[in-house]
C-alpha cells in the first residue's frame, strides 16, 4: 500500500508526456527521477569521446555540456558504425505554430550535427495530423504551417542529398501505412492507455495516432529510400517527452523483425522566466522566437529572463550570482560556443565580479547572431526548395 502510494506521490511530482511538461509547484524537472521512471541510460563522457574518435571531429556543444543527457542503445549505434555499419536518423516537428522559438530549433540543429559527423540519411516527419487532432486547428491550416516549418528546418543548414521531409497528411499510404497496421496489431488499448494516459474522453484519433509517429523507425517505411536495407538501424533525436511513443515502438520492433530504434534524448530548453520544464508557446514572453528583431530580444531577456544575481550590486559583490537558477547561464550554456569564455562567465559572475547586467548583454549579442544567421537563411529558402526537400526521391549520395 505505501509503495503504491509512494509512487502516486512521486507521479504527481512531475509530468512528462508528449503533449505536458510540469513538475510540481512549479519546480525544476529532475532529470534523474525520468531516467529512472522512463527506464532509459544517461549519456556518460566516455560515450561522448567515443563519438569524437569515430567521427574525428569535436562534439557538439549540446553533447559536451550534457543538453543530451540520455540514451536509449547509442552504444549499439556506435558498434555498428564503428565496424562500418551506417544508420539512418529520424526526427520530426509537430507544426502547431507559424514562428518556431529556439527550444524548436535545438533538436534540428543537433541533428545537423549527426548528419554532417556520421554522414548519414535523414527523414523528418512533420506530424500535421497530429496537430490537427490535439490543437483547434484545420487540416488545410495544418498543411500550410506545416511547410513554414519545413523553412525553418531547412534553414538550419540540412543536406538535400541525405535528407527527406515529409508531411504526414501527404507521405503516409502504401509500405509506411502497412508499418502502421503492423504496429497497430501488437499494441492493445490498455497498453496505449498506460503509456500515454488517453482517457475516455479523449477522440479516437489520439489513441491511432502512435502507430504513425513509430511507422518512421522502420527503414521498410521508406522504399524510395531504403529498399532492400531492413536491417538498417534508426537512431532518434529528440526531447525527452518524446520517449512513450519509442518505448511503445521499441517493444513493437523485435516482433515485426527490425531493430529497435535508438533514442538520444535531450533535457527541455527553459523558459525565461525560470526551469520549470519547456516553454509556452502561448506566453511570447517565455521564449525567443526565431522571427524577433534585437531589440526585442534585448528587451525579453533584460525583463523576463530570471536572474540568480542578488538583489543590489553590494550583496551581488559578497555573494555572488546563483548559477543553478540563472536563465541566462543556462541560455549560454545551449549557445555559447566557446567553453574557456562560458566558464569565464561562471567563475566571475558566481563570484559577484561581473554583474547580472553584463551577462544578460553579452546573451542578447550571442542570441542576436543566432536568429540574425537563422533569419537569413530562412529568408533564401525558396517554395521550390521545400518542395525540392519534400519530393519522394531517391538520395543517392545519402551514405557519401
């Protein structure tokens, strides 16, 4: 009884599902607990070397400072690699909004990475079925924010000869429908339930939807692509509330005779005004948006971005900054490349030497380049290209 208790207790603590964020009283998520709860493996430094001596390049930022902190067989990926076995990466974006904000964009970004360091194939769902289902929003309203996104994804700098982007409302049918019948089959009604949490009240269309979102771990799901590569492994970048719908596909993979996909999963980019979970999309002023000129940026992070600095210069001099609470630390810590200059800025700032205001300055120039580079990029993206992206084609340097 006290077991079953404890563990009530211990759900009501945090959310963490595809479609909620929260832990309790508004605190910090932990990250220990979700791996626990999740069943997933932290991702340790010598798996993070490992990947700089396969690839013979730097890990990226995301990696070296722990954004991607757990894992689901990444090991396994990096033996295959290692004896000269490519894999393929899946990630996607539910097109639920015009303007994506940065926590949008740092999936997409390391995802870049793994493409440019392993030279692998990449497919990213846009799951605009999905949105329409949760979100009061059409299906032709969901196609059309659909392709926006793609502008955005494109932006980021993706291969167009390793990389395939596709819309759910157009892709899916023939082999990847089959996949979705085939996981369908082996998934019972009360396994969905525990997984996701859908209630009575819930449509039936959430409860179908999970088979579409596991369909692209499975290579057969692509014949254009992959034909005659069942055996090719998945790799999945993403947040870590997205973890139900692989650990459903996961237990699905060895029946159907695939590879269970690998995950490596990321912890959530937080809001300004403070690390309790992810960002709102209906707060503006809890995040950065991609389309937001300097000074508003300026103005966000000097207004709303939560400050571990005391509360005058004389008390911030003798005790200096809290850095496990300061936003603008942790922004740094997704954006700042250079490692010696963010533990500059810890050592001097933790200490009282440098002032809140000089730290939130020296955020807003990083960010301003950030979506100053991004903007321009995505202003070159043309409707051909999304279209060019998008085609159903074959990649032929896809493994080049």
């Amino acid at each position: 009884m006290e077991k079953r208790e404890d563990k009530q207790e211990e759900e009501q603590e945090q959310v963490v599902n595809p479609w909620e964020v929260t832990a309790k009283d508004g605190g910090k998520i932990d990250y220990d607990k979700l791996i626990d709860k999740f069943g997933c493996q932290r991702l340790e430094e010598p798996l993070v070397d490992r990947v700089q001596r396969l690839t013979g390049r730097p890990a990226h930022v995301f990696l070296r400072r722990g954004v991607f902190f757990a894992h689901r067989d990444f090991d396994e990926i990096l033996n295959g690699y290692e004896k000269g076995k490519k894999f393929y990466l899946y990630t996607g974006r539910g097109p639920s909004s015009e303007a994506l904000h940065l926590g949008h964009l740092v999936p997409f970004m390391f995802t870049k990475y793994l493409q440019d360091a392993f030279k692998v194939p990449l497919v990213i769902q846009l799951t605009d079925d999905e949105k329409c289902m949760w979100k009061n929003l059409s299906v032709e309203e969901c196609q059309r924010l659909a392709r926006e996104n793609a502008k955005d994804i494109i932006a980021c700098g993706f291969d167009i000869t390793k990389t395939f982007i596709f819309s759910d409302f157009d892709y899916v049918g023939g082999s990847f429908y089959k996949n979705m019948v085939r996981i369908a089959k082996c998934v019972t009604y009360n396994k969905v339930v525990g997984i996701f949490g859908f209630s009575g009240e819930d449509h039936i269309g959430k409860v179908s939807f999970p088979p579409i979102q596991a369909a692209p771990s499975f290579p057969s799901s692509f014949p254009h692509l992959f034909s005659g590569k069942d055996d090719l492994r998945c790799l999945i970048p993403c947040a870590i509330d997205q973890d139900p719908y692989f650990r459903m596909t996961r237990d699905v993979a060895p029946r159907l005779g695939y590879h269970k996909p690998s995950l490596i999963e990321s912890s959530f980019f937080p809001a300004l005004q403070g690390e309790t979970g992810k960002m709102s999309a209906s707060d503006p002023n809890s995040a950065i948006y991609v389309t937001d000129s300097a000074k508003v940026i300026k103005n966000k992070i000097n207004k709303y971005a939560f400050s571990g600095g005391q509360d005058s210069i004389e008390k911030h001099r003798e005790l200096g900054a809290n850095l496990e609470v300061d936003i603008p630390v942790k922004y740094l810590s997704f954006f700042l490349e250079d490692d010696a200059e963010l533990e500059h800025i810890k050592t001097e700032y933790g200490a009282g030497r440098m002032l809140t205001g000089e730290v939130k300055k020296r955020l807003a120039d990083v960010l301003t380049e950030l979506v100053d580079r991004h903007r321009a990029a995505r202003a070159a993206v043309t409707e051909e290209m999304v279209d060019a992206f998008m085609a159903v084609r074959p990649l032929p340097n896809m493994f080049d």
